[in-house]
C-alpha cells in the first residue's frame, strides 16, 4: 500500500513542481516585470529549490559523444549489443579518421564495466566510462527498473545476476577474443560468483578483474549498511520493505523494493550534508552562480535517480551478502541457467590477475571488505594479485571525480594492459614451443615416407581403363 500511496503522492505533487519552475521563470526573465520586483531574485531561486525538491527523477543518458584521445577528436557511438529482460548490454564503440589513433584503438584491451544494480542507474559510473574510453574498448552493465519488467518477463534472482555476468563474458570473448572485467560496489560478489564458477568448470577466463569497493567480507569493518541487514531479519525485510508495483507502470504488480526507500535511505545517511547543499543551492542561484548551481543540478539529476529492484534478488542478496556470508563461508550455491547447483569456489580461479581497490573513508564498504577477495582467491599468484588504498577517498571518489580519474584510473590502466601483455607473451611462448614439439613428428613422418615402398599399381587392361579427369580452372 506504500507504494500507491507515494505514487499517488507524486503525481499530486507534478503539477505543483511544474509550476513552480515556470513561476522561478517569471522572475528571472529580464521581459518579465515580476523580475524587476524588490526580492525577485530570492523569489525565483525559492521557486526552483521547491521544483529541485518535489520534481521526478527519470533515469538519465550517459551523453557521452566525443572524447579526446591523444589530442585527436573521437566520437563515441553507444549502443545496445546484448538484450536481456532485465539488464541490456551497453557498448560505447569509438570512431576516428586519423589512420594512427584507428589502428591504437583497435588494438586496445576490452573491458566489462559491471554496474551496481543497488538503487541507482548505471550512469552513475559516467566518468569511469569516460576515463576508461580512453585506453579500451568498453562495455557496461544497464541494469533495468524493475517496475518496467512486465510480469510476464519472469522473476529475477541473485543467481540470474551471476548468470547475466558469465553470459556477458562469454560474448565478449567470442567477439573480440580477450576480455577484462571490472566490478564496482555491489557486483563484486556476484562478479566474483561469476568468475569461480566459470574457472571451477574450466573455462576460458577474463585476464583481469578488478574489484572497486565492494562488500566482498561485510564482517570487516562494518559500516551502517552492514550493521543494519545484521540487525533485522530476512522476515523483517520481507515484512516491511517489500511492495507490489501500481498499475500505472508496466511491472505491475511484480514485487520490488522501491527506489524510493532506497534513496530515502542514502539520505538519511548524510541528512546534515545534504540539506546544506540545498541551502548552497538557493544562495548560488541568488548570487547568480550559474557553474555552481549547474553544477549541484547534475549532481542531483543522478544521485536522486533512482530504480526499483526485484525483490527476489534484494532479498537474496541481503541474505547472502550481509547476514550469512556465504561467499567467504564457503556454502554459496549458484543454480545454472541449465538448472544445475553449483558451489561457488573462489579458490578454483587460477589463470585471472586480481586487482582491488579501496577507499581510505569508505563508508559503505569498509575497509578491508574488498580487499577479501585475495583470501578467497588464494591460489591466484602472488604476482599477479594488487590492492590500492586511496588515501582521502570516500566511496564514489574512487570511481568518479578527480581521484578516480588522477591516481586509480591510471593503476587501472597499467594494471590492465600487464595482465594483457603478459597474455600475449605467454600466447607467443606457447606458439613457439608447439611449433618445437611438432618439428621432430614431421621429420619422423617424411623419413618413413621417403623409404617406404611404392605400392603397386592395379593392372588394368586398356578397355577398362577411364579416361583421365578434365583439370578445374
């Protein structure tokens, strides 16, 4: 019943945020003369701050259509190359006319960008796309909202999120041959999932994986996330944060856990922060900041973007992630899209380089709860497991912003393109010796054909004998 009272909520509340924007634009027009009023300005940026406050957020675009690589213009064409029910492939594929910047490009590594499905659209990672465009071919994750998914589309599990991850990796390996992946927050687990199922049955594996942020260990250091799904039970859950879609939108009826109690959540974390940020706000728009109000606006466009999830897959990861651990206690099992159990292996992986990365001031995933992952993947090489801490960096600082893009984006980078060449060594080497071990079998084989007898021919008698074959142009 919550949700149709928030709908119903909203849509009252629709035309009085539109009103609102056009009345903030009444007084600031210069042909208005309500903007040459005593106050006008202070009028109008309270007329926005309530149309900022009470409009609806849709699910923005990732608007991204040139980058500069190396001083050369390159446009971007994003695209949709695998359709699922509840996720869509995303590819951003890079065109250039400078012959050089062509050639670098196609030889570039390909990356698998998982996004979080945890409330928020995968534009989030906007300027981890960005960056990372500038040395590899990139896809990415676009997890679906949940309240658009007829019905009729099936339910969705934190199994078919493993799944989606391993059919993924498997297209990108039969199209471009190699592939790398990269998880951030929420997808380390299931990534992780993903990837010790696919090396457990021996199959070809990414070369790297890089693991950003997530609650791989939600024992270490815990955070409020992880104290509150310890505190309340999986009926508790199921009880109170659970609700059928309304009519008015395509997934009607399907159960989800609603975007909005999830953004309420975020909130309610920072309360102090962001009610600040609205007061800075309004004193930009009255000051007439313009860059720093554009600025606030962008923010909020994506941060109060939010998604429905299914509540099957919620709940499950509640359960698995953050109150029974099955991950690091070894008792995860994943069901196969054949139907087959299987238990997740971390310890199987074997051939994939590991990279995790942290935040000194995470806090949504502490400290310690990413780097778990080398613990599971213990028979990983030394050599080819890496952990960053970034000093200063809250949780989104190290994906997006100037961190991100200035100290990790280039650890990433370089530790991609290692694990790359070091395929591509070992790709040679491998050549070369198959090539040794065949050379004494053909020697062997031209020896015995030089000495053995020539069989003899089958008399026939000229009657019988057939006409030679006319020679094939």
């Amino acid at each position: 019943m919550l949700y149709q009272i928030y709908d119903a909520q909203r849509s009252m509340l629709e035309p009085f945020a539109d009103w609102a924007h056009a009345a903030s634009k009444l007084f600031t027009t210069p042909v208005s003369p309500l903007s040459h009023m005593p106050g006008a300005d202070r009028i109008a940026a309270g007329y926005e701050l309530f149309y900022r406050l009470g409009k609806d957020y849709v699910k923005p675009q990732f608007g991204l259509h040139t980058i500069t690589i190396d001083g050369v213009d390159v446009a971007i064409h994003e695209r949709v190359e695998v359709n699922k029910p509840f996720c869509e492939l995303r590819r951003f594929k890079r065109y250039s006319d400078n012959e050089t910047t062509l050639a670098n490009m196609k030889a570039q590594p390909v990356v698998l960008i998982v996004a979080p499905l945890s409330g928020h659209y995968a534009t989030l990672l906007r300027d981890t796309v960005k960056s990372m465009l500038q040395g590899h071919k990139v896809y990415i994750t676009d997890w679906r909202n949940a309240r658009l998914v007829p019905v009729e589309d099936g339910e969705f599990h934190l199994d078919d999120y493993v799944n989606y991850v391993q059919e993924f990796v498997r297209y990108l390996q039969d199209t471009h041959g190699e592939c790398h992946i990269m998880s951030v927050c929420q997808p380390t687990v299931p990534v992780l999932a993903a990837m010790s199922l696919m090396a457990a049955r021996g199959e070809r594996m990414p070369l790297s994986m890089t693991m950003m942020g997530g609650p791989i260990d939600a024992r270490r250091s815990p955070t409020a996330v992880n104290t509150l799904a310890t505190q309340r039970s999986h009926e508790w859950f199921e009880n109170n944060v659970i609700f059928r879609v309304p009519p008015s939108f395509p997934g009607a009826g399907r159960l989800v856990y609603p975007g909005f109690l999830q953004h309420a959540g975020f909130v309610s974390m920072n309360p102090d922060r962001h009610a600040h940020s609205h007061y800075e706000y309004f004193q930009q728009l009255v000051r007439g900041d313009d860059e720093s109000a554009e600025a606030h606006r962008q923010f909020y466009d994506e941060y109060n973007a939010v998604l429905d999830m299914d509540a099957d897959y919620y709940l499950e990861t509640i359960e698995t992630v953050f109150q029974k651990f099955k991950l690091v206690e070894g008792t995860w099992d994943v069901k196969g899209v054949n139907g087959k159990v299987e238990r997740v292996r971390p310890e199987a992986i074997t051939s994939a380089s590991l990279l995790t990365i942290e935040g000194e001031l995470d806090d949504i995933s502490g400290s310690g709860q990413t780097e778990a992952a080398h613990d599971l993947c213990s028979n990983i090489p030394k050599a080819k497991r890496q952990h960053i801490e970034v000093k200063g960096a809250g949780h989104y600082g190290i994906f997006s912003g100037s961190r991100w893009r200035n100290i990790v984006y280039p650890k990433v980078r370089d530790f991609i393109l290692a694990a790359q060449k070091a395929n591509s060594a070992l790709g040679t080497k491998q050549d070369v010796l198959a090539a040794q071990s065949q050379a004494p079998v053909r020697k062997v084989a031209n020896a015995k054909a030089r000495t053995a007898p020539k069989p003899k021919a089958a008399a026939t008698s000229k009657a019988t004998r057939k006409p030679a074959a006319p020679k094939q142009a």
